[in-house]
C-alpha cells in the first residue's frame, strides 16, 4: 500500500498521508496545536469562566485516563497524567459530577432556541484548545457539513450531519487510543462499496463520538447501538465483534459497568465462535488493513476483558490454557 495522497474530487475521499499503510493504526500524535499567545489566552479564558461560576465539581477520572485504565488527577481543565504524558484531556458528560451551576448566559441560550454559547461550558473549552475545529469549516466530514454553518448548530441538524461530526470525533479522540477499528478512509471505502457490512458498526461508532459532543444526546445514541445489536439478523462478522467492542468501551466511560460486561461477554462469545483466537482468522484475510483490524480487534478483547477480572460471571476465557 502507498502512504500518499493524489488530489481528490469534492466527492472523493482519499487516504490522508498517515492512512495509505498498516502504520497508520498506531498513529497518536495529538491534534494540531495552537499557538503558544493563544493557548495561554485559551486558559486565562477557561479559568476566569471557571472562577465567576464558583467552580465546578469534576468526574472521577478524565476519558484518556480511563480508556487507558491508570490513575488520573482529575485537575480542570487538564490532569496531572495527561500533562506529563503531553496528551489532549477531556472530560465525559456524566450523570454524576461536573454539573453546571445557573448559568444566566446557558438559560439566554435555550430560551432563544439557539446554542451559539455551546462553548461556555468549561467541560468542553478544552476541545478548542487542542485543535477542535469549533467555529471553523470541516474539511474531513465524510457527509461534507460544515460544523461552522449556523444550521448544524440548531436542534434541526440533519441526521447526516450529526453523523459525519460524531464520526469526526470518534477518530479525532478515541481511535488515537484504541485504534482496532479501520482507519478513517478504509472505513468510509467499505461504507460506499458494502454499507450493509459495518452499518451496525457505524452506530456503534456514532455512540463513542456523542461522548465528546455536548449537543448531541449521548442517551439516544446509546439506545440506537444497543437496539441495532439485538436484532437477530445481525450477521456474526468481524464487525460485529467490533461493534459489541465499542459499545461496551462507551458503556464502561458512562459506569454502566453490569451492562458493558454483558456486552463484552456477547462480544467474547462471538469472536470464539468466528475463531478470531486463530492466526489464521487474520493470516488469511487478503486485505493487509482488514487483517490488522482483526487481530488489533482480538487485542482490544483481551485487554477489556483483563479489567473485569473481579466479576463473577465470566465468558469464556481469552487466553489458552
């Protein structure tokens, strides 16, 4: 495979240049950053907004910390691990901890129907600060919506829209960390030539990205994957022990533990029964990415599995012997 790039029609997307090789699952660098005058100004910002509210109350552990399963500080707006590591920080929506105070600006906000102030928010400034592009055109949306357009930040936004943002924000956070999945251009070539294949796994996809999104329900995503991998039909593939992965991830991110542990179970079962715990599950697959997907797929199995090694209801096991 050829890690460059060509030009592209509007229509067309094209591998980016970390994208046209097996080295691309493993690509962590963090977003662009900003300048040093604005980082600075970004923070004096976040702490002045912080102090005039009266400070806020924060979750247990920040969501690098957690996928990675170590120990956070749980510092606003950026933990003592993150900063040491030089890694982006960033705070879940959660049903527990970080609530807002009044917030008259908020309340103004709702009242006209609009959410122009989404980003008054202390929980999510950070985003910005990293390389969010708030406020600026998308040029890497597969649907091609701009995030800056006034339309996609009214509650009317298409469901497209929302798709191609959410799907942004999966890769742009959560595949630099658990990067099993394809990457971001052989993703979307499978969902053009066979979208019945990984579907399901989309949705599940969508549910990760609602966590880093303050104005999409993160309630109705979850529902939408839990309800689209029950259906009976659902074909046993790769992608959908992908899915069943993912969604016991963001399920285990909003402490529904009992369930992400169900999910995880089914998800164990199915890849035992596909034989994914063989080498040749992957050695014979012919497409080299496909290939790595899976057993990068195995791995992150393997992995969440060993995080639940207190429960008492347990799969059958990962690892032989």
């Amino acid at each position: 495979m050829s890690g460059s790039t060509t030009a592209s029609s509007s229509n067309e997307v094209l591998p980016r240049e970390s994208e046209g090789d097996i080295s691309m699952f493993v690509d962590l660098e963090s977003p662009s950053q900003d300048s040093p005058t604005s980082s600075n100004a970004s923070t004096t910002t976040k702490r002045q907004e912080t102090s005039s509210r009266g400070g806020i109350r924060v979750s247990l552990a920040c969501l690098p910390c957690r996928s990675r399963h170590v120990k956070c500080g749980a510092e606003v707006p950026v933990c003592s691990r993150c900063q040491q590591d030089d890694k982006p920080c960033y705070y879940a929506k959660s049903r527990r901890g970080m609530r807002d105070g009044p917030n008259p600006r908020k309340k103004d906000s709702i009242q006209h129907g609009g959410k122009d102030n989404r980003i008054s928010d202390t929980r999510y400034i950070h985003h910005d600060a990293i390389g969010f592009p708030i406020g600026r055109p998308s040029t890497e949306m597969y649907t091609g919506t701009s995030v800056s357009c006034p339309g996609s930040l009214e509650s009317s936004v298409s469901r497209s829209g929302s798709t191609g943002r959410l799907i942004d924000l999966f890769y742009m956070f959560f595949y630099k960390i658990h990067p099993f999945v394809l990457p971001r251009y052989y993703f979307f070539s499978r969902l053009d030539s066979d979208p019945d294949s990984v579907n399901h796994l989309r949705v599940a996809m969508e549910y990760v990205g609602s966590l880093y999104d303050p104005d999409i329900s993160t309630n109705e995503q979850r529902d939408l994957a839990l309800e689209q991998l029950e259906i009976a039909t659902l074909h046993p593939t790769g992608f959908t022990v992908q899915a069943l992965l993912l969604t016991a991830n963001a399920l285990d991110l909003e402490d529904r533990t009992d369930l992400s542990r169900t999910v995880l179970d089914t998800a164990i079962y199915l890849a035992l029964e596909l034989r994914m715990n063989i080498q040749e599950f992957a050695s014979l697959e012919p497409d080299q990415v496909l290939a790595e997907s899976w057993r990068r797929t195995y791995w992150g199995l393997c992995s969440m599995d060993s995080t639940f090694g207190g429960s008492t209801t347990r799969a059958p096991s990962l690892f032989p012997g």
